[in-house]
C-alpha cells in the first residue's frame, strides 16, 4: 500500500535522531573552586554565570546546563579587587594589559588620583613639561622613560583621552577621575597654577570644563592638598 507523502514524513521524523536543541542554561560553570565572599566563610562549592552575571552557587550544579565548565579544583574564586588608588595613567600607554594588576586578582583599578592625569594630553607649554614633572615626583621615575611616555599623548581635551583609551587593549576595567592640577594647568597655564589663586573668570570656565567631563564619563573629580 502506498504511503501519502505526509506520513513518509512523519516516519522519516521518528527514526531521525534527537537533536538537543535546547541552549545552556549557564554560559560557564565553575567546579569545586574555594570560594571566598567578602566576610563569608571560605567554602569549596560552584559558581555559575550567564549573561556576565553570577546566577547561582552551589554543590554539584548542572554541568550538563553549561556552555563552558572550568574545573576549579585546588584554585580560589573571589571577586574582583577594586584597586581605587593608582597611578597607572602612563603605564597604560606603554602596557595597557597591566599584568602586574591582574595577576593578582584585580578587574577595576582608578586612575588619574591626587589630580594628576592625562585629560588634556601632554599639556608641554615651549618650557614646562607638567606630566613629566608632576609624575617623576610622584612615582619617582627616570624623566626620560616620562618623556617616552608622555611623547605619545597625541590628545587635547578630556573627551579625546576617554576615546583613546577605548582603542587600548585594556587588561583591568578603567575608571578615570577628572585631575583638578590638570584642569588649572589647561585654564590658567602651568606658572600661574602653582603661583596664585584662581580669578572668578578662571574658575568659572573650569567649572564648566569639570561639568562637560563628568557628562562625558569621569567618575569623578581628584584633587590634593599641595600644588603639583
């Protein structure tokens, strides 16, 4: 007896083999870590992520739910350190991976702290050189390698640096604070800066220079107590 054309389908169907279609329900699957959870006690269990986010903790969760599975055994988990405190504004230029950060656990660092920063590029005047000389105080590096560094500051203005730094291959998540002896610098030049006070006119255009930088994405606004 012939078959209709329907049913030769639906036979074919059955005798196929099942495809599971169904997509993970976590992208990475962390086996047997020790986990460690701010003040929490350290406990050996596993951590899923979907979607960049820890979805659940645990013993023995799902593997077969998981895209990826990473055996933790022997290692341990934590959250990212937060280094809020850094000086790495140079050294991004010459090794943006920070491997010397990450190595140790840290996903977020800040720079541009105690008002020194690249914002405004090198800011060079014809004599004054404020990112070498602000930065060999600091952090006590040869002016030379600084001058390398700050060489290739091709940027001018805030919003020009947070796109530079978007074309690095940043290691570390970056937050950027606004530098306050940097904006004096670009509004009242270097001898000024560090010789007198403000005028009313000059603080109002740094006003508005600090409120377009926040909108472009500084976090914040560093200062210090003594001029750079």
């Amino acid at each position: 007896m012939n078959q209709s054309k329907d049913s030769q389908v639906d036979a074919f169907q059955e005798d196929a083999p099942q495809v599971n279609a169904t997509p993970p329900v976590f992208d990475t699957l962390i086996t047997n870590a020790k986990v460690f959870n701010n003040g929490e006690a350290a406990v050996i269990e596993d951590v899923a992520i979907a979607g960049g986010r820890i979805v659940a903790r645990g013993q023995s969760l799902d593997q077969a739910g998981a895209g990826k599975v990473i055996d933790g055994k022997g290692l341990w988990l934590m959250p990212g350190l937060f280094d809020i405190h850094t000086h790495y504004d140079l050294e991004l230029e010459v090794a943006p991976g920070l491997p010397e950060s990450t190595r140790h656990g840290t996903t977020s660092v800040v720079i541009a702290n105690c008002s020194l920063g690249l914002a405004f590029g090198n800011q060079r005047d014809g004599t004054n050189d404020p990112i070498v000389s602000c930065y060999a105080r600091v952090e006590n590096i040869p002016k030379s390698v600084l001058r390398s560094c700050a060489d290739n500051c091709t940027w001018d203005n805030p919003k020009d640096y947070l796109d530079h730094l978007d074309t690095l291959k940043l290691g570390p998540n970056v937050a950027v604070l606004f530098p306050h002896s940097m904006l004096r610098i670009d509004t009242m030049g270097f001898d000024a800066s560090v010789s007198r006070d403000p005028t009313h006119a000059e603080i109002e255009t740094m006003k508005g220079t600090l409120r377009d930088a926040l909108q472009q994405g500084y976090v914040g606004f560093s200062t210090d107590a003594l001029p750079f």
